[in-house]
C-alpha cells in the first residue's frame, strides 16, 4: 500500500503574507498594477477592434474617438506599470526584511536542546536560501491573485463575439489542467529534498571554512572535497529531477497556450467567412482567446510554485514556530534568604535513558568559591548548561536566587551571571567592543577600567589601533592568552554577582596561566563563584571542592581534608602531580 499523501499546507503561506500586512499600502497599489494589467487585457483587443472597423467601414469619427482612446489608456498603462513596480519591490523587500529579521531573533531566543538538533550551516541555508525562494513566490503572488478576473472576463468577452469560438477554443483546457496537475504532484516531496540537500551542502561547506586550520594541518582537502562534492552532486540530482517536472509541465503548457491559438483564426475565420463575426472582431477573438488560456497557464504555473515554496516555508516556519526559552515564564527576582545557587536531586541526560547527571544535591553560599573536579565525562560543564538555563534538568529543580529556572525568566537571570569558558568566542569587531558586550552601555572608561582589571589593558595598547583593533573572526588575530583576558574583561565589565568558570585556564601555557589567574582571584573577592578546574592547582585556595564522579558528588570538602581522606581527589591530584613533574 502506497503511503498516504499529505494535502498541500495553504496555511503556510497565509503566514509567510502576514509578514507583507504591515506593508499594505505598497502590497496594494501591486494589486492595483495586477488590475490595471487585467484591464489593458481587455481594453487594448477593444481598441484594436474598433480601429478596424473604423477603417474598414472608412468611419473616421470613431477612427479618432479610438485613437484617443488607445493615447489616453498608453499613458495609463506606463504610468501605472512604473508605480507598480517600484510597490512590488518595496513589498517584497520589506517583507522579507521583517521575516529575516524575525527568524534571526526568534532563533536567538530558542531552547538549546532544541537548537543543538541542527547544523549552523543548515540554520543558514534556512535563512538564506529557503527565504529567497519564499521572495521569489511572493513576487508573483499580486499578478496571480487577479488571474481568475481575467479568466473570468476573457470567457465574457469572448461570448459577447461568439460562444461556439469559445467552445471550440478551450475545449482541450480541462483536460491539459489535469494532465498538469498530475504531473507536478511530486514537485513538493522533490523540492522539500532539494532543499535539505542545500542546507547539508552549506553546513559542509561552513565547516570546511570554519575547520581550515585542521584541513590543511591534517591535509583533508581530498577528503572534504570529495564530501562536498558528493553532497553537490545530491543537490543537483534533486534539481535535474526537479527541473524534469518542470519540463514536463512546459509541454502542459504549450498546448494549452498553442492550440487554442490555432483554432481561433481557423475556425473564427470560417466563422467570418459565414458573417457570424467581423474582421474587428476576428482579430479581437485572437487576442481575447489568451486572456481565456494564459490565466489557466499561470494559475497551473503559481501551483507548481506553491508547491516548491511550500516546503522551504516550513522549514522557515519550523524554526519561528517552536516555543522560545521565555514563553510561558514567570519574571525574575531574587527572593530574600535564599542561596545564590541551588541544585536539588537534579538528573539530567543529553539522551533518553542516557543519564549525565544522577540525584546532585549542593548549594553555593555568598561570596564563597566553589570548585568543581572529577573525571572527563563525568559531567562538570554539564552543570554549567543547566545554571545558565541552556537545558532543563528530567528530573530536580536548579534555582538561582530562590527561582527555579524551569520556569523564571531565562534573560533575567542570566543578568546575575559572567561567564568564562575555555572556548572563548569573540565577535569579528574591535577588541573595545568585545569587551563593551558586558555592558553594552559602558563608557570608554569603563572598558578601559575593565581591561586594566583583567591585566588586558598592557597588550591591548600595544596593538596596531589599541582599543580599536579588529580582532578577526573568533579572535583569531589574537594568541590565547590574550583572547582569555578580553572574555575575563567583558565577565569583570558586566559584574554579576555569580561567577561561572569553566577550566579558564586549561587551553592556556604557564605565563599566559599565570596572568589570567590573578586577574581572577582579583575578581572572585566578594563573589559567589563556581569553577570548573583541570589543573588541579588552581583551586588550592577554594572555600569548598565538590569532587564528581558517574554523575554525583562523591566527595567534599578543602583541599587539605580532601587529601587527608585519600579518595579520588587525592589520586587525581597524585597524578596531575606525576604527570607535571614528568
């Protein structure tokens, strides 16, 4: 049995026009051309008529009354086609500006689980390419929406002149529309792959460029060419296939638009030989007959487009549809007597089954530094994503303040949060600005006073524009001691009161460990923190050390009880130890 076919979704495409409501004004002057357009179908044939006969019947008062006539309707039509087409530009251009704009900041506000379940290539192929299709619709759209008008005074027309001509003419037109439309049936199912095949091709492509550095150490050209290439190749299978449908609907359409073409002076002739028509209205019967067959062309024409447009929609759509981090939240706000940070018998697994985290159970207190320690693998950066809101635990609360971040606002909270990672990212601008990101507010002083705090402010001065200097794309223009400092400078300028370090320190050499350490003990005095630590020696001074292991804490307590009780700290310690002085 053949899997059931899904209708086309029409309602998608009500959505991508509620982003053109806003811009009704140029929408509807389009429309307006697209009537205009529909009326020069009717009025110019009209014209062509009377001319005719005026000459034929050597009447030369309706002879100028027609030529005034087409003088006066020329005009109209240049005037409206150029007003026209600047509205249809302006509508299509702002609407996919909002829709841009709306995805890109929904996107942003998007659950991470839900977001780690794709490619960034593939979020931008989305953006890109899905939403250029989307224009491409929308720019036919206003002409089709008065198409059936012109069908329906095209069929009037034409039996004002003569209703067998008519007959005659469209008689093939049914059963060509049916033949069309069974044609172009798969084009949905075929432009959906075409489409996700784009989005595989420009995460490969994304990678390669992003990845170039371990490309050409590793000497993976081959190997990602021959990847992209086969992922290319897909594309163009999907499109061959594609373009054979539409190929197939060409030849629909020749039919309907050259047979009646053929009929009309063959047959309407024979009808003017009889004087059951005028040679006027043979020639207007020749060009009324299109306004007849072209509506039906561009509808089976705007049918295949819906169909190839539909599934780029819904890829857009999948994205602005899916619940943000903040619907449904209660605002934030730090309830009196409560601990900075709470973990109460959280579980949490990235996979079903798959548990990260089994029952942790611990506190941070005030202005006390907490280090966390243990294995790879046994979930330390995992607590940072849940304290930052970035998942939900299965099971368990995770508060800040007293608020449980399942359902407190997400941006609130995170106010009273500086994080610094180990996978420092900074953005392509100057490096004052990637400071200033703290606080987007901040005066030039404060950047200055921020940098100084984070023993950044020496380097930076030496660079070629000082505070100004681009640091290039994830800060590459800069070693990894120094991109250290400007993320610790942007934590230090934001001045939260919880501070989340997860292995600051591990990527960097000794000097570079050295600054960046003390910039941070700095920061740490009258705050709460909580460290994610390699090296082990870092953490020496910590108020309190939670040692992980399998997902729980197994130990705690200082550095000095936890070596007296000789369990997996101290081994680990034992062996960081062993493997230095090695």
């Amino acid at each position: 049995m053949s899997p059931k076919k899904e209708p086309l979704n029409w309602r998608i495409l009500l959505k991508v026009f509620s982003f053109a409501k806003p811009h009704w004004p140029w929408l509807a002057l389009s429309l307006v051309n697209s009537v205009k357009g529909v009326a020069m179908q009717f009025v110019t044939p009209y014209l062509i008529q009377i001319l005719t006969d005026s000459v034929v019947t050597q009447h030369t008062e309706n002879l100028m009354r027609g030529l005034l006539l087409a003088g006066i309707a020329i005009l109209l039509d240049v005037a409206f086609t150029f007003i026209g087409r600047r509205a249809v530009t302006r509508y299509i251009s702002y609407s996919i500006r909002d829709l841009r704009d709306r995805v890109t900041a929904h996107v942003q506000q998007l659950p991470m689980a839900f977001l780690d379940t794709f490619h960034t290539g593939d979020l931008t192929s989305r953006l890109n390419a899905d939403v250029a299709k989307i224009s491409g619709w929308l720019t036919s759209a206003p002409e089709m929406a008065v198409q059936p008008l012109l069908f329906v005074g095209g069929v009037i027309y034409m039996l004002t002149l003569n209703w067998k001509l008519l007959l005659v003419s469209c008689i093939f037109i049914p059963v060509a529309t049916a033949i069309h439309n069974q044609f172009n049936k798969p084009t949905e199912a075929m432009a959906r792959k075409q489409a996700e095949a784009e989005g595989q091709v420009n995460a490969a492509l994304q990678d390669a460029i992003a990845g170039i550095t371990m490309v050409k150490a590793f000497n993976l050209q081959t190997w990602l060419g021959d990847r992209f290439l086969n992922l290319a190749k897909a594309v163009e299978r999907q499109a061959l296939r594609l373009d054979w449908r539409r190929a197939l609907g060409l030849v629909v359409f020749l039919a309907v638009r050259y047979i009646p073409q053929l009929i009309v002076p063959l047959y309407g002739g024979w009808l003017a030989y009889r004087g059951e028509l005028t040679v006027g209205q043979l020639i207007a019967a020749n060009m009324v007959i299109w306004t007849v067959f072209m509506p039906v062309e561009r509808m089976l024409g705007m049918l295949s487009q819906v169909r190839e447009t539909v599934p780029v929609a819904e890829r857009v759509f999948a994205l602005l549809d899916h619940p943000t981090e903040q619907d449904d939240t209660q605002p934030f706000a730090a309830i009196p007597a409560t601990k900075p940070v709470e973990f109460e018998h959280v579980s949490f697994g990235y996979e079903e089954g798959d548990s990260i985290l089994k029952n942790m159970d611990f506190q941070l207190l005030v202005d006390q530094t907490t280090a966390v320690v243990g294995p790879s693998g046994c979930g330390k950066s995992t607590l940072f994503k849940l304290l930052c809101g970035f998942y939900k635990p299965q099971q368990g609360q995770v508060r800040v303040w007293g608020n449980d971040l399942a359902t407190t606002d997400l941006a609130a909270m995170r106010s009273q949060i500086s994080l610094v990672s180990q996978d420092t990212y900074l953005f392509p601008t100057s490096i004052a600005q990637n400071i200033a990101y703290g606080r987007p507010d901040a005066t030039e002083a404060d950047i200055t006073a921020a940098a100084k705090a984070a023993n950044a402010h020496d380097f930076i001065v030496e660079q070629p524009n000082g505070y100004e200097t681009l640091v290039g794309e994830r800060g590459a223009r800069l070693s990894g001691g120094q991109r250290q400092r400007i993320a610790l400078a942007r934590a230090i300028l934001k001045d939260a009161p919880i501070l989340l370090l997860d292995e600051p320190t591990s990527a960097l050499d000794t000097q570079s460990e050295g600054i960046v350490q003390e910039a941070l003990d700095r920061f740490m005095v009258g705050r709460t923190a909580l460290i994610v630590a390699h090296r082990l020696s870092t953490i020496r001074n910590a108020d309190r050390i939670l040692v992980m292991d399998n997902g729980q804490v197994c130990e705690e307590g200082t550095h000095d009880t936890l070596m007296a009780q000789h369990g997996l700290y101290r081994r680990l310690v034992q062996k960081q130890v062993g493997e230095e002085a090695a």
